[in-house]
C-alpha cells in the first residue's frame, strides 16, 4: 500500500481522503481549516503541519482545491519536497491552461502528473464512486488508476495534459444548459395545465431524456432523491454551476469555439447567484425561470 498525501479536505477531499484511508493506504493530510484537519484525523489519516511536510516522503500527491490560482500556489510550494518517481494528481476543477500549467512545473522537478477532475458530487465522494476524466501521459495514468479506483468507479484518460479538465467543463456546459431546458419545460407544463408526473413518464422515455430530468428531476416528485425534494439544498450547489460554465466560456474564448447556449446559461447562473442563491442547488433555477414568466 503507497503512502500518499491530501492536501485540501472540504466537502469533496475529505470523503476522498477517508476511502483512500478505508483501502488501506497511509494517508498524510493537510488543509488550511482546522475543523477539516480533524473530521480527516477522525477519519484515520495522519495531519501534518503544513502542505510541504505533508508530501516528504509520499508515493502519490492528490489535490483537492478550490480553484487554478490554489493549485498553482500549493504546487509551486510542494513540488520541490516530492521525491522524484512519485506521482501528483490534482482533482479539483480548475482551468485547462492553469491545468496545463501544473503539469508544466511537475515535469521541471521530474514529478510524473495527472488532471482528474471529477464527476458525481458530494455523494459520489463519499460512497467512492465519483467518475474521473484523466490527462497526462500514459504512465503517468496508469500509475494514477488503482489509486482513483478507491475513490470512484469510472476512470477515463481522455488524452494529454488538461484533457481531463476540459471533459469536465465540456461536460458541466452541457449539464448546466440541459437543467435550464428541461426547467423551462416543466414551467411551460405548468401553464399549460400539464402535470408534472405527465410529462416526466413521456419525456424520460422520449427524446426528451437527459440526465437533468431523470436523474436529477428540477421538480419534487418524479425523481424521490433529487435536491427539488428537499428544498433545493445542494447537490451541486449554483455557484459551483456557475464556476464551471465560466471556466466553459473562459476556454470558448481562449480556443475561439462558438458556445451561444453555454454563454446564456452562465448569464442566467450568474443571476442567480447574484440574487443571493448561491448556496441553492443548481436544479433551483426552475424558480428563477418560472419568476422571468412575463418579463421576456
Ligand atoms: P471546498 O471549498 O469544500 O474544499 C476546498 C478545501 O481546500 C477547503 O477545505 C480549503 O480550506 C482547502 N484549501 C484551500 N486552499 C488551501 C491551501 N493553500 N492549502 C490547503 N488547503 C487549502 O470545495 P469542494 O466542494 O471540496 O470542491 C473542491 C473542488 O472540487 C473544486 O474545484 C470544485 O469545483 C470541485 N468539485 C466539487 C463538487 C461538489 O459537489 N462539491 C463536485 C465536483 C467537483
């Protein structure tokens, strides 16, 4: 079993760092949050006093931050303490160039890397079964594999360096535009006096399907476990949505790709947010789009 240290234990690294403890690994773990630190001791991993005496001494280095500007400080901290031959991977989300820039600064300390943002939530971190979009050089990922393997189910390597980034963007512009449609549907339902029950058992057998009404139903009572049944508490909260659909609309930019509908679902998100519903599931944009009836 490897040695690895965790650096960043908030909702998602914490659960991720206990499943690498439960497979029987020694995990070293830091976070800035003392409150984190313990909830990981509990969890049976050992703390160490800061990110750099975390890593001395690992096999594998897993971050799990909030954002590229994080990963980049605690990278340029930590990569000269990692032994050379040892492995990092970073799993938060975070922009494909800051992606690229990680992998940039492992390599000039001879560090192998891997991208793995994932997929699956809060849930998926705790029950270790996230999805993971990898990026990196082949040896790298099939270093990488059995360790994501305790904490997810589905391990994809979807090409070189920030390749596993852009999957995730790529795929949260699809999920963020899908749940504003499928939210606009139920509104036009409700005005034109069509259940809710009626048109989820058609459209979630018609072409209409798609993860956001099957799995994830932005009205109570079809789907019993979605956040639309317990008051729109997250879940994947909206601000969280929304970071994701401006890191899309960041990399449409820079790669001067054409995303009308990906640009509209981050101004509708960021209304959102703006209103103060940050905090709110991101399925709770059915009552932002019920509230514009009359107003477009
Ligand atoms: P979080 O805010 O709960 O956790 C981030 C942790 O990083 C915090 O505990 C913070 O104290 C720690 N941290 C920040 N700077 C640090 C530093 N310099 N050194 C050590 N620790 C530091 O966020 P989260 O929900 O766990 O999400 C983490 C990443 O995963 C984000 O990039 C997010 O977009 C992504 N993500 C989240 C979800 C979700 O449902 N929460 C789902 C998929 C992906």
């Amino acid at each position: 079993m490897a040695t690895i240290a965790f650096i960043g234990l908030g909702n998602m690294g914490g659960p991720m760092a206990a499943n690498l403890v439960k497979a029987g690994h020694k995990v070293v773990a830091f976070d800035l949050v003392e409150a984190s630190r313990s909830q990981a001791k509990s969890d049976g991993a050992a703390i160490a006093e800061s990110s750099v005496s975390a890593v001395k001494g690992a096999d594998v280095v897993v971050t799990m931050l909030p954002a590229g500007k994080h990963v980049l400080s605690v990278w340029t901290d930590v990569l000269p303490a990692i032994s050379k031959g040892a492995l990092i991977i970073e799993c938060s989300t975070i922009d494909v160039e800051s992606a690229k820039q990680a992998h940039a600064l492992a390599a000039k300390q001879g560090v192998a890397s891997i991208d793995a943002p994932v997929s699956g939530g809060t849930g998926g971190a705790k029950a270790a079964t996230l999805t993971f979009m990898c990026g990196g050089e082949d040896k790298a990922f099939a270093a990488a594999k059995p360790v994501l393997e305790k904490m997810g189910k589905k391990i994809v390597h979807c090409g070189g360096a920030g390749a596993g980034q852009a999957a995730k963007i790529c795929n949260n512009m699809i999920l963020g535009i899908s749940m504003i449609a499928v939210s606009e549907a139920f509104s036009l339902a409700e005005k034109l006096g069509l259940s809710h029950q009626a048109l989820f058992d058609v459209a979630s057998t018609s072409s209409g399907q798609c993860w956001s009404l099957t799995s994830y139903c932005p009205v109570p009572g079809p789907v019993p476990a979605s956040p639309a049944n317990n008051d729109y508490k997250p879940g994947f909260a909206a601000a969280l949505m929304l970071k994701d659909l401006t890191l899309a609309q960041d990399a449409a930019n820079a790669a001067g790709a054409a995303t009308p509908l990906g640009k509209h679902a981050q101004e509708i998100y960021k209304t959102f947010d703006a209103a103060g519903n940050g905090g709110v599931d991101f399925s709770g944009i059915i009552r932002h789009v019920r509230s514009l009836a009359g107003k477009s």
